[in-house]
C-alpha cells in the first residue's frame, strides 16, 4: 500500500509541476492569409502560485483591423499606433493604423485558466508556411512573466523557456496575379474605382526584382486612359502632397517596391470612361531596362469618406 501512496504522490507532483510550466497558447494554431483570423490566447496558471492581473499582447505586422472580445470582469485598454506600411481592406478601404496592443487588467487565480481573445485581418502581404509570433507579457500580483522568445530559423520552440504564441500562416483562397518580364516580378495590381466624369484613377501593385540589375518604373499605358505615370504622395504637416516622379521608382536587385496608397502609385490620367468595382482593365508598365510589361488591373472598390470599414 505504501508503494501505491507514493507513486500517487509523484504522479500528482509530476501533474502540478506540468501546469506549473505550461506556456500560453493559442486556440487555432492554423490561419490562412488575406483572411479574418479569431486569436483566443489561453493563459493557463499565474507566476509561482500568485494570481494573474494583467495580459499584455503585442500584434505583430501584418495583422489589421484588430478588435479585442469585451471580458467581464476585465478592463481592456488598446494602443493604436501607425503600420509600416498600408494595408488594402475589405470594400477598398486602405488602412495606414490600428491596435498594436491590447492589454487586459483583472484577476486569475492561479488554480484557474482562462482566454483572451481578439480578432483581426492577415493581411495578404504576410508569408505563406510562416509562423507569425504574438509576445504575450503577463503580470501578477507577485512576479511577472514575458513569454517573447522567438526560434531562430530552423529552430524547434520547443527547447524554449517562455515562447511566444504562434500561428501558422497558410496560402490565402485566393488567385494571386502575377506577371514577370526579365528579373522582375509584378504582383497583384489593382486600381481604385472612380465617379463618373473623374479625370483620374490610382493604380497600385508590387515589384519584385529577382536580377542581379537595377530598374526602374518609368510609366506605362491603360486602355482607358490618355497615360500612366508615376507619382509620390507625400505629407507636409498635415497636409498630403503629390509629386510626378519623372525619373520613376528605383527597383534594387533583391528588393520588392510597393506601389500603395500614401506612397508611391500610379496615377491613371485622361481616363475616358468611369473605372467600377468589378472591372478588369488592360494597361502595360514601363520599365527602363526590362521593356514593356502587359498586364490587367482589377477595380476596387473606392475608400469611403469615414476612411475605414470593420467588417469582417
């Protein structure tokens, strides 16, 4: 009978020892860019036995439009910041900022778990067969832990002390366009829906050049319009500026350079007719070294006076 106690005790040792050491993790560990992704973080004990009072996660780039889950009994407090870069949204909206942080405040008992959840867009720019990596800080009411550690590539989490949370990212659902004409790849042009009797139109893509030379984006020709050039927008103050970029856009070799809203983009000039949401319209690009690149922008639809949607 004695053997049996102890081996109940070691196994009960060996249980709290495994709740003690558990990681936060994520609910869906599996999520396909160009998609809304639902993140439920489980938080599964305190820091040596103390309660849990507050949850601090970081959203890293490339994850747009993010909402957290009102929790009662918690309060929740967001930090909005600007993106490194803009981001297309649903119903041609373009997003430039949001929540880089969501920090919930309250009390977990040590000998309870509970989740934390959010919601936000993968943006299409995000890397397929990736991890995407969540820092997750958490406070009690004595001690604290940051679970932040990041493998290095092709490395296995599982060595680590504090990971982070991560998701896997998976290929979108949808068709990618691209076009390549010598070293350069262009990906997913698009041009934004305009009223009718507007003169001009915005059009937008990526340029990847695979060369081992230089190029550059020098123009092109739509269709529908009298021309294409390049153009920079700029801020002043308040204000946002335009520019022709007569020299064009500089593509490095083993650089890719986005043509966004709020940067660099081509401005759609002469146009002879109205662009609708739907459309498909045939243009060509320019390049100095390359040539002439045919190709189709698809037609979103235009970004609305409030700026941004939330639907999801």
């Amino acid at each position: 009978m004695q053997w049996i106690v102890s081996i109940v005790f070691v196994l009960g040792a060996v249980a709290g020892m495994s709740a003690a050491c558990a990681h936060p993790g994520l609910e869906t560990k599996e999520a396909k860019i160009g998609a809304s992704y639902k993140a439920v973080i489980k938080i599964p004990h305190g820091c040596q036995t103390s309660a849990t009072t507050k949850v601090r996660v970081q959203i890293p780039e490339g994850v747009i439009a993010v909402k957290p889950m009102p929790k009662p009994g918690w309060t929740i407090a967001m930090v909005r910041g600007p993106y490194a870069q803009s981001y297309p949204y649903y119903h041609g909206a373009v997003l430039t900022e949001g929540v880089r942080e969501i920090v919930w405040s309250g009390s977990l008992p040590d000998d309870h778990f509970d989740e934390f959840v959010f919601s936000g867009f993968l943006a299409d720019s995000l890397q397929a067969d990736t991890m995407l990596y969540f820092p997750i800080y958490q406070d009690c009411e004595k001690g604290s832990h940051a679970w932040i550690e990041v493998p290095a590539g092709g490395q296995s989490a599982q060595p680590l002390a504090s990971p982070a949370v991560a998701v896997k990212l998976l290929a979108s659902d949808k068709k990618a366009t691209t076009y390549k004409i010598g070293g350069l790849v262009v990906a997913a042009p698009w041009a934004r829906a305009t009223p009718a009797g507007v003169p001009v139109a915005a059009g937008y893509l990526r340029v990847t050049n695979t060369g081992a030379a230089p190029d550059r984006l020098i123009g092109g020709s739509l269709a529908v319009a009298a021309g294409v050039e390049v153009h920079e927008t700029q801020m002043v103050g308040d204000v946002a500026k335009m520019r022709r970029m007569d020299k064009g856009v500089e593509i490095k070799p083993g650089q890719t350079v986005e043509l966004a809203p709020h940067g660099f983009h081509l401005m759609l000039v002469g146009l002879k007719q109205a662009l609708q949401e739907g459309d498909v319209v045939q243009g060509t690009l320019e390049f100095e070294r390359a040539g002439t690149l045919a190709l189709a922008y698809r037609v979103r639809a235009a970004v609305s006076p409030a700026g941004t949607h939330t639907h999801h």
